[in-house]
C-alpha cells in the first residue's frame, strides 16, 4: 500500500508554499514521526536605540568645538600669547619702603606710612638686550603653540572622519548579517516542515536551527559593534559615550586620482605644522644663546629716595660670573644643535608618512577593485542559485548554509573595505596637512596666523 506524503517547497521569489503529493514505497521512519518538533528562535532583540543622525560636516564641527584636545589647545595659545605680552614688557620698577637705618617707622600716618622718607624707588633698564632675545624667543613660542594647536586640530577631524566610518562600516555589517539571519529563519522553518513531511531529515532539520540560533549571536554581536562604534564617535565629539547618535550619510565609493608621490611630500614639507612647530621651536631656541650672552652685560639702573632730596641715582648692575653664565651659553647652544636634529626627524617622518598614506590608499584602491571585478554579485547569485536548488531537492542544506556564509564574508569584506580606502584617502590628505572639504578650515584661535603659517587650503575631490 502506498503512503502519501507531503512536501512543502518554499519558493525563493515569493517565499510561497506550494503543496505536493507522491508516493513513497517505504514506512514512515518513526524516529522522524517521534522527533520533537523545532524550537521557535527567541524574539530578535532590540538591535541598536533610536538616535539623531549627523552628517561627517557636522561630526566636524562639533567636534572642533566641544573637544577638550581643543579646548586644551585654545587655552595653550593662550597661554602662549600672554607669555609673549609679558616677555616684551620691560622689567616693573620697585617702590621700598622703610625708615631712616632700615628700620621700619611706627606703622601710622603721621610718623610711618605718611612720610614720604621711608620711601625709595629703583627700576631696572635692561640695557645688556635681554629683553630683545626673551621677546623673540616668547614670540616664536607662541607661534609654536599656534602651530601645535593646528596639529590638534588636524589630528581631531582624521580621528573623527574614522570615528564615523566606522559607524558606517559598522551599519553596513548589521545590514548584511539581519539579511542572513532572514534567510536562515526562512531555511529553518523550511527544513523543519520538510521534516514533518516526512522529506527532510533530522540532521538538516537540527543543522538549520542551529544555524538559525548561530545567525541570532552574530545579530547580537554586530549590533553591539554599532553601538561601541557610535560610543567612539561620540568620544571624538567630546560628548558623553552613551548619547544616542547616528550617521545620517550611507558608506559610499568614490575613486579619488592618486597624485605625484613626489609633490604630495613636498605639500607635506611646506604645510604640515608639526614641522612648522619644530622650526618655530628652533627659533626659539636660537635666542636662547644670546639671552644667556646678555647676563655678561651691565644693566642700568636708575633710583630715587623720597627723603626730601629731590636727586635720582644712577648706576650700573654689574655681573660677575663665576662660570654659571658660560654653562648657560654651551647649554643653549647645545640645545639648538639637538632641536636641529629634531627639526630634520620631523621632516623625515613626515616624509614616511605621505609615503606609508600612500602606499595604503593604493592598496585599498586595488582591495575594492577586486570586488567591483564581479565577486559581490557572484556570491549573491551562487547564494540565490543554492536556496532556490534546495528549494527544489537539488541540493543540500550544507551547500545552502555555505553559500550564506560566503555571502555574509563577501559583503562585510567589501564594506570594510570602502571604509579602509575612505580613510586612507583622509589619511593621505592628513599627511600632507590639507584635510579637503567637506572639512571646515582650522580656526582655533582669532589671533593673526604666525610667521611661516600656511596658507588656505586648497579643495579637491573627495571619495
């Protein structure tokens, strides 16, 4: 006597059911009709809160805004600046006060503080030209913070252009791994009612569940990875890690021109400020020499005592050294040969830097190249093509599950890819300190660009 069985089929297109009868020859396995039926996933959690998208232009500039590396920045200039003011005054006149043998009058009016002849003054005229070699020294300091304070400020937009790609790198995957976990829930219940029918297998049946459950782990995983993505980009903003936040721009591709290695080092050389910095520093230590040279010179000095003589003093201050003001002259000198040292480290790091940028900006164009040659829509089709074979009872559910995992390693490879070569791209542009658009200019202090300070950026084409 024949059995009649039934045979589910899940069409792939429009995921309908179609009913098939036919006839088998053999009992029914009771192990199958005995099995317990499968176990329904739990609810999919919460992937990732609601939250307010930014765009990268407005990542930028709150973060130049509410960042303390930039608030710290600020108040460095700052501090610069007013060094620079007090460095250039000359040195404040001295009002004593004390009576006749250096003895202090009764502390009143009438006999004491009222009296003009406990009164003296003096005030130091620095004619040895001290106070042209600390000036020059205070102003090229302040240059150097300005120059420092760029340096924060270029750091800051590199670090928050990666903060927010990988928000959007970080999206993508969750997209990719909740389109499997759809079809390893459509491949669950599929393998589990072709198993009630009598037409599947136990093994495919508990193989798929425990692909399904494995998908709803991975779901878990790259949704917490959104959320510590969004918790990085909020650190760059300088607001609190746990503030909804999003990225409202999608990862994208766009080929940028590789330019000339050569000229990109020299744009490095001409406008990156860390090597501004040095310079400005080894300015400063320059006039360090003569400053320490000065105290091997006579300052005038000029007094007066309110005693009822109207007569002022003049005199000289006369140093003798006894070896401490030759130490500081071979010290300072010393000190510019070592800053001269770091002067031309920096440059050869720069140097390194547009070379390495560039190497991998190169390397990431390639990487993407690959997948644009045909293997994103290979792995869509042989995942199609093996859902739909199963479907039909051409094929096996290892071959389904395989070709869902090439699928999901396929597209994150290729998102984590863009998102490699779009920061290599502001890398490279880092490097040789021109961030273009849709970056703001650096403006960290309101203060007039220092002597050597480079000039606009130039805008060119971004990825």
């Amino acid at each position: 006597m024949c059995n009649l069985k039934l045979l589910l089929v899940v069409l792939p297109a429009a995921l309908s059911l179609q009913v098939h009868v036919f006839a088998q020859n053999s009992p029914a396995n009771a192990a199958q009709a005995t099995a317990p039926p499968p176990v329904t996933a739990p609810e999919l959690p919460p992937q990732v809160p609601a939250a307010n998208s930014i765009t990268m232009h407005e990542a930028l500039q709150t973060a130049l805004k509410d960042n303390p590396q930039i608030t710290a920045a600020r108040y460095s200039v700052l501090s610069a600046r007013e060094n620079f003011n007090s460095q250039k005054s000359p040195i404040n006149p001295t009002v004593n006060y004390g009576a006749v043998n250096n003895t202090v009058a009764p502390l009143d009016f009438a006999t004491g503080f009222g009296q003009s002849y406990n009164y003296s003054a003096y005030a130091t005229i620095e004619t040895n030209g001290a106070i042209t070699y600390r000036t020059r020294q205070a102003r090229e300091q302040y240059h150097q913070a300005q120059f420092d304070a760029a340096t924060t400020g270029l750091s800051l937009q590199l670090n928050v252009i990666s903060a927010y790609v990988g928000v959007q790198v970080a999206n993508r995957a969750l997209e990719v791994e909740l389109k499997v976990y759809e079809n390893m829930h459509q491949l669950s219940d599929l393998t589990a009612k072709r198993f009630e029918a009598g037409a599947g297998t136990d093994a495919d049946a508990r193989r798929a569940r425990i692909a399904f459950v494995q998908e709803r782990q991975n779901v878990i995983t790259d949704a917490a990875n959104v959320n510590s993505a969004r918790a990085a980009l909020n650190a760059q903003l300088g607001h609190p890690v746990g503030t909804p936040i999003d990225v409202s721009e999608p990862l994208t591709y766009k080929q940028a021109p590789l330019h000339d290695l050569a000229d990109l080092t020299r744009q490095a050389e001409q406008n990156r400020p860390e090597l501004q910095s040095a310079n400005a520093n080894l300015r400063a230590l320059k006039a360090v020499p003569g400053l320490a040279r000065s105290a091997y010179y006579p300052n005038l000095v000029v007094a007066r005592d309110f005693a009822g003589d109207s007569s002022v003093d003049v005199g000289l201050s006369v140093p003798l050294d006894l070896g401490s003001i030759r130490g500081a002259v071979k010290k300072a000198r010393a000190d510019v040969k070592t800053q001269e040292a770091q002067v031309e480290l920096a440059r050869q790091n720069i140097d390194l830097d547009v070379k390495n940028s560039y190497v991998n900006l190169d390397a990431a164009q390639k990487q993407v190249a690959t997948y644009d040659g045909g293997i994103l829509q290979d792995s869509e089709a042989l995942l199609n093509q093996t859902r739909q074979a199963y479907t039909l009872g051409a094929g096996t559910i290892l071959d389904v599950m395989t070709a869902e995992n090439t699928y999901r390693a396929v597209m994150t490879s290729y998102y984590s890819a863009i998102g490699t070569y779009v920061v290599a791209f502001y890398t490279l542009q880092h490097s040789i300190g021109d961030l273009p658009d849709p970056l703001p200019p650096i403006a960290l202090v309101t203060a007039a660009a220092p002597r050597g300070a480079a000039g606009a950026s130039k805008r060119k084409n971004t990825p």
